[in-house]
C-alpha cells in the first residue's frame, strides 16, 4: 500500500506520522512517500524519514496516481484534492463545522475518514479525548494569567486561594464533558471553586462519582464541585458571580450548540474572562463574530475578555504529533494492505464521505444535507 504524506498548512504544526512509525509501518510492507521538508516544525529532518526508508518527494504531480491512502492532519488544498481524486484520507477533518473543506472533499469524491472519530485498542483515549483533554487544561492556565493584571481591565484576582486572602475567582465551566472535567482538575487542583452547566443529568451522576475529582475536592477545605442544570434561567442567575467561564463542547463531531447570549455574557463582573475551547466546532458564544488568534489571544466585549483561539493540539505539535501518529500507525498495520476493505469492516463509523456523498450523520444533520 503507497501511503502519502504531504506537508500541513501555516497555520498546522503536528505531523501525521513520526519517523519511528513511518519505519515500523514500512516494515509491514507499505510504501511512504514523505513531502519535502515535512517535518520542519517539529525539528525533525528529511534524513530522519529517511533513515525510516521512507521516499522524499518535492513534486506531487509525479506521484498522485500510484497513492492508496493520503494521511494529512489540515486540510488539502484544491490542487492536492483535484490531484487525489478517488483516494482514501485519514485526517483530523471536523467536517460539520467547515462545509468549504467537506465540499471539496465531495466534489473530488474522496473517501475520508476521521481521526477524531477512530476507537483505538492500544490506548485508554481515542484521538478526540486526547484533545479535549488538553483543550481543558489550556482553559484552566489561561484564564488564570489572565485574571491577573497582565492587562489593565483585567480583574486582578488568583484563581485559587492564597493563605490569609478570603477574594479569588469563581469559575463555572459549561458542559461535564472531557474538556470539561479536565479543567475542573487543574482549578482543584489548586484549591478552586467549580460550577458546571449541564443538561444531561445521567452526566451528573457520572461526575459525582468521579474518583479524581472527588479526591482533589477532599484535598482543601475550599474546594467546591456544583453541578446545576443548564437552563437560561440558571445560566442568567449565575454568569453574574461568575469571573472565568470556560465553554466546552461534549459532543465529537457535532457542530456547536450555541447558547451564551451576548446580554447573558454582559452580566458577568467588568474584567471577567471568558474561554471557548468549543471553537473548532463553532463559536459558543454569540459575543464574539470569529475566532481569537495567536496574534491577538483576547478581544474585549462588553466589558469582558474573550478568549476563544483555534486548533490548540498545534501548539504542542511535539507533544500532540505523538498521539495522531501512533493511531493511525496502529490501523494502517492492522488494514494489511487494503485499507478500503479495513474501513468496512472495523473503522465505518469513522467513515465522513465516499463516492461524492456523506456517510455521517452527524455532518448531513448540522448543515442541513443529505444523508448518502
């Protein structure tokens, strides 16, 4: 099976596969043919793929017709798409939040399969976990630099106790989801208190009885934990006391379900912060009309601070290049070759698209399509 690589966009700096892996699928009778300069962000060299016998190549055109499986963390462009039609794509894709990329896709009848949908065996997360994870712990640092005065509007409180100091911030985290829980860690970690929106109440149920957050609840006299239904009354009563909200989104492959109202967020105290780790599948909050960028992190609306930046996993590409590259290892070896009958058969609820039509429901029911 020839497998390609091509190099990810600007904004994209992860890798797809590692040069240890590359050796190893290699080494069960594949090919890999590896884009110039492929590893240039993560510091790692053409030598390196190719001490792992893969092929270096600069010129796509040359070799578009003999590929069987494209593996592409970002998203390709229209000439790599034209040039790969009928091919078989692993990538991270989140289709239901990008028609543009989903209609390329269709239009070059590109089977596509997404990473964030794939169970493993050979680990306790799947791709879309291991995310959401980091996702949440990013809120939690975050927001607690900038609560304090790196900027002049901002609050200026810790966001967990220090001795002898009765002020520190009110987190209220939306949704119990990974991202979610993940937060919750690290602010108890440090003594802090957490409210979490949820609608679901069996969620409830699971986070009460959550061993980790249970035990760091134990560990300060302080800590607090409460669970309140996500109602627009409760959200209105309580975004008033709250300094850091943190939207997160609990559902994989779903389009964001907008609920924080621009009036709800203006509620909150002056110099609040506001962190949307939801973003990748749509803005949670009507406040804000885009993404924040790395360039300029946080806008300033109605008085609170928005934070709401893009593919976090690609900012810790040495870290998260780590995870993608052995998932997709692990089913290339296990496709043995035939990675279209492999998808059949033990990866179809990953499968997004084929031949021109869409095969997750997911997509079709989020932007209104037909469903294959």
């Amino acid at each position: 099976m020839n497998i390609l690589l091509l190099k990810e966009n600007k904004n994209e700096n992860r890798v797809a596969l590692l040069p240890d892996d590359v050796r190893e699928i290699i080494r069960n009778k594949n090919t890999i043919f590896v884009q110039k300069n492929y590893g240039i962000k993560n510091f790692i060299s053409d030598e390196e793929y190719k001490n792992a016998s893969a092929t270096i190549f600069d010129n796509l055109n040359n070799i578009a017709k003999d590929i069987d499986v494209v593996v592409k963390i970002g998203e390709l462009s229209k000439k790599e798409a034209k040039l790969l039609q009928g091919k078989i794509l692993i990538s991270n894709l989140n289709l239901s939040n990008n028609p543009k990329n989903l209609n390329l896709i269709l239009r070059n009848n590109i089977t596509s399969i997404a990473l964030e949908e794939i169970d493993t065996d050979n680990h306790n997360y799947n791709f879309y976990q291991c995310n959401e994870q980091l996702k949440g712990r990013f809120a939690a640092l975050v927001s607690s630099y900038y609560l304090g005065k790196v900027i002049p509007f901002a609050i200026g409180k810790t966001f967990s106790p220090i001795p002898y100091c009765k002020t520190h911030a009110h987190y209220t985290i939306m949704n119990c989801g990974e991202a979610g829980i993940a937060a919750a860690k690290v602010i108890l970690s440090f003594g802090g208190k957490v409210t979490f929106l949820e609608e679901d109440e069996e969620v409830w149920e699971k986070v009460k009885k959550n061993k980790e957050l249970n035990t760091l609840v134990a560990l300060y006299d302080n800590n607090v934990v409460n669970i309140v239904k996500a109602s627009f009354q409760n959200i209105e009563r309580i975004l008033p006391y709250t300094e850091v909200l943190i939207i997160t989104n609990k559902i994989v492959g779903s389009k964001s379900n907008c609920r924080i109202t621009k009036k709800m967020i203006s509620t909150m105290p002056k110099g609040s912060i506001v962190v949307d780790v939801s973003v990748d599948q749509g803005l949670g909050t009507e406040s804000l009309k885009k993404p924040t960028t790395l360039k300029k992190p946080y806008v300033i609306v109605d008085d609170v601070i928005h934070i709401a930046i893009e593919n976090i996993a690609s900012l810790y590409p040495i870290t998260m290049s780590q995870f993608f590259s052995s998932v997709v290892t692990e089913h290339i070896i296990k496709s043995k070759g035939d990675f279209a009958n492999y998808i059949d058969k033990e990866i179809k609820k990953s499968l997004q698209t084929k031949d021109g039509k869409i095969f997750n429901k997911k997509i079709s029911d989020s932007l209104n399509l037909k469903f294959k």
